[in-house]
C-alpha cells in the first residue's frame, strides 16, 4: 500500500548519553507495525522526536516520502500523527464530548457549534466501534473507555497514523481484546498503527512487522508469521533468553498477616470488601487473581493502612491492627509496592537516591539527629550500590527518577521496599508495562525476599504472573473471595470460572 513513514538514520543524544542510534524504520500504510525493546531501549524516546516533543540530533522524517521537519506536536497532529499515552492525558472533571475537542477548532465561529461537532464526533465512533457516553465525566467511565476516549482524540484531529505505547497495560482481557477489533478496523480504513508493548501473545496477535530495538539501536525488522516469541526476547536481550521457572513449597512458617471477615465499603461490588477472609504465612505467595476492578485495590490498601475496615479484624504478626495508617505497617515490616509507580511509589522530581531512602531517611544510616542533617556521603554510596544490584539502568543516581523508563522507574520501588527486608511484601501488578527481561527480574526478587522467609502478597490481573508465582491463589470478584486453590498444579478451569463469578467459596 506504500510507505506512510520514513526514519533515515535518526539520532538522538542528550548531552553524552545517546538514546537513539542510526535508526532506521519503515512503516507501511494500513499496518500494525510493532516496536519491541527492553525498558530503556530507546522505543519512547524514538516516538517523542517522531510526535515532535524532541528534535532529532541527527536524521531525517518522511511522511509520504516527503522529507518534513516535526518541529512541535501541533506539526505532528497537522502531519496526521496521533500518539495515545500510557498514561492517559484526560482531565477527570470534564465530559467525554469536552476532552475531545479541548484545545482544537475546526472552523473560525467564536462559537462552538456543540450538536453538530457531537454528531461528527458520535458518526466516527460508531464507524470503529468506539461508542461511548459523550456525557459522563471522565471520572465516572472505565480504564478501558479513557483508552477510547483518547483514541478519539487523535481520530477526530485527522491522525492516519496512531502510536499506541503500551495500549494494554491497564485494560482487562475483555477490555484489550474490544481494543484488538478497534485495531482491525483501523487497518482496514487503512489507517496506520504503531504498537508499543512487551506482551509477546499480544505482539504475536495483532502485529504484521516488528522491529526490535536494543540500548538505542535497531537489532533488526521482521514479519510476523517468520519469527516467534522466543526469538524476539532473545533479540531484545542480546542473548538466548531462558524464562525462569520456580519451586512451590508448602509454606511450614508462622501466619504474618490473617484477615477475618473483612468488609469495607460491601454495597459497593467494584470498590469494596464483602467478608474477606484470608491468612499469609512465611515463606509463602499468596497470589490474587481476577479482572482488575474486584475489590483488589482495597484490598492492597486495608494491609498497608492506607483504609481501615468497617467489620472484622486484621491481625499483622499476632497483634491486632486497631490503629491503622501506613506507618504503624511499615514500622511493623510490611513493603509495599503499590500498582501505580508514578502517584503511589515515587517522587518524580526527586533523584533516584532520594527515592531509594525515602521510607528511611530518619535512620542513624543516612542522617544525623532523625533526619534534620543528611549523611550524603552514605547515601550516595547506597544509592550507587542499589543502582548496580539492581540494574537500575540510568546516567547517575542523581537523575530525576520522572527521567527514567517504566521499567527502572519500577525497578527503584523494588529496590527500596526488598531491601527493607520485610517481614510482608505486598506486590500490586509488580511487573505492568514492563518488558520481558525487567518481568524475569522482578520475579526472581519476589521469589527471593518469599526464600528467605518474607511473606508475599501478589496482586496482578496478569493470571499467567499469579500462576506462575504462586505457592496458594485466591480469586476475588466483586469484592468477594470466590475460590482458593493450590499454586502446584492449579486448576485452570475451575480459576478461569471463579474469575468470572461462577463459583462462591463456601
């Protein structure tokens, strides 16, 4: 069908760090191109020059093979290129039908022309199966119906070409295959889609090339149907990759956490706790699964402190929680890494040092007289130590962490809370949007910290995650427990069939 987009040797350096090296990247009209790397491996940075918000240091853009300068993302948007986030840029308090057309006009009227520019809007829509309430705020629509909205954004402003980074990183398995259909029909428009993600089925699913990027390079671009998954992880790591596989035993150690009938908030099926009951003991992963949206969240925040219930008791090391907050929790053993990076887990502005020390900032280790006078010395030497030991990839341990790729940014949280050693690590969607080699990192840690006698409670909408980390699973739906079952040898069906409410533990 033609090439709609042309990189002839892009680089892009900041300062004397190069993130993008001599790339060069074809992309065809009508297809779902993907681009697969490591955390770090330069796929963002490649797409901020292509959407404008960087300029290339050396290299050329072609846009119907014509040479163009994306001097600004008003340019790209002009050029009909659309870029939908992995953090959504929605404001929660406004419509669908307001973050639309926010910030755009289609005509010179001092007035906006609101039914006629609705019924556009609501004809492109129905046109790709995005149907949606132009009405409700935000705030009020699901994960997966934000994703639409901002798929809507970049149609309505004329993109024939559509970056999707990581597009299904939040969405349900429901949710991500209405996204798959979206897609289809977009090709068949002949509409162009770059597809960002580290999900090999996904990859393998939806993609007709895939280009494979590794420390800023292009290692090579290949068809769908002439390659697979353990071919494209090994390119993405630079060496035969090996998944790792993990023994389950029966945990022997005491309980560190029990709930007994909890419930916050029962009326409420999606956001509350209705008679939770369940126990951790050393040594253990207690995996949780289900469609994100059961109960999970509150769940993650009752056994760090963040809520407190409305009935029933949590016992946390045979003491009974009566004064919940999250430092009685912290002070009491208990990690945490929380299913948001960016709002629950980091200070974006702050560096990677300050980051790796911020629960324990007060500690004769790194300051003098409970914190008023910092050990910057110390610091810096764990900082440096953890940055290696973890390979948190970065130009310093000085470096702003908001700087960082989801996957070190992640890799930082994990840092701090293992090395805590705590007596209760609570892992909420521990390896989101992260790509195969950080995941096999971060589940080697898990099993680790659950080796030297920790207590771990998984979160994940990933059930292949759950599955293969844990030693007991629980499912939860409509913030209830459905079911309980062996991690050795589960029983698929019957956890597939509790996911979805069809079985009620008695």
């Amino acid at each position: 069908m033609g090439t709609f987009l042309r990189m002839e040797n892009v680089t892009k350096s900041f300062g004397k760090v190069v993130a993008n090296k001599n790339i060069n990247l074809s992309i065809e009209k009508g297809e779902v191109h993907t681009l697969l790397g490591e955390n770090g491996a330069g796929k963002s940075t490649l797409m901020n020059v292509l959407i404008g918000l960087y300029q290339p240091t050396e290299g050329d853009i072609f846009i119907n093979d014509v040479k163009v300068k994306i001097d600004s993302p008003a340019k790209a948007v002009k050029l009909g290129i659309g870029m939908v986030h992995q953090h959504f840029m929605l404001v929660e308090d406004m419509t669908v039908f307001e973050n639309i057309i926010l910030g755009i006009t289609k005509d010179s009227s001092v007035f906006i022309k609101a039914e006629a520019i609705k019924k556009e809007i609501l004809e492109l829509s129905e046109s790709y199966g995005l149907n949606i309430d132009m009405d409700k705020r935000i705030e009020d629509i699901s994960i997966g119906e934000q994703q639409r909205v901002e798929i809507l954004k970049v149609l309505y402003r004329g993109a024939e070409l559509l970056i999707l980074d990581e597009p299904t990183a939040v969405l349900t398995d429901e949710e991500a295959e209405s996204l798959f259909d979206i897609i289809k029909r977009l090709v068949a428009e002949n509409k162009t889609v770059i597809f960002i993600s580290h999900k090999m089925r996904e990859i393998m699913k939806i993609s007709d090339h895939i280009t494979v990027l590794r420390s800023g390079e292009v290692v090579t671009t290949v068809k769908k149907e002439e390659t697979d998954p353990d071919i494209l992880a090994s390119l993405m790591v630079g060496h035969e990759f090996v998944p790792s596989k993990f023994d389950k035993p029966v945990a022997q150690g005491e309980v560190m956490i029990s709930l007994d009938h909890i419930c916050y908030h029962k009326e409420m099926k999606h956001s509350g706790l209705n008679n939770l009951s369940l126990e951790i003991k050393r040594g253990e992963v207690l995996g949780i699964a289900g469609v994100d949206g059961n109960g999970q969240s509150q769940l993650a925040q009752l056994v760090t402190g963040l809520i407190e219930p409305d009935e029933g008791e949590v016992i946390l090391k045979a003491k009974k929680i009566s004064n919940f907050g999250s430092l009685e929790f912290i002070t009491s053993g208990v990690s945490h890494v929380p299913e948001d990076r960016n709002k629950m887990g980091l200070v974006g502005d702050m560096s990677i040092s300050e980051n790796l020390v911020l629960k324990s900032i007060e500690s004769e280790q790194f300051s003098y007289f409970r914190g008023l006078k910092l050990k910057k010395k110390n610091i810096d030497a764990y900082a440096k130590n953890l940055v290696e030991k973890y390979d948190i990839r970065c130009s310093s341990p000085e470096q702003a962490v908001k700087n960082l790729s989801g996957g070190n940014q992640q890799k930082v949280i994990i840092a701090r809370e293992l090395e805590a050693k705590p007596d209760l690590l609570i892992a909420v969607h521990p390896t989101r949007g992260l790509d195969i080699g950080a995941t096999n990192f971060v589940h080697e840690c898990i099993i680790s910290a659950r080796d030297s006698g920790c207590a771990v409670l998984l979160i994940s909408a990933d059930l292949d995650e759950v599955l293969k980390l844990s030693t007991q699973i629980s499912v939860m739906y409509e913030g209830r427990l459905m079911g309980s079952y062996p991690g050795d040898n589960p029983p698929i069906k019957q956890i597939s069939l509790a996911m979805a409410g069809k079985q009620i533990l008695n």
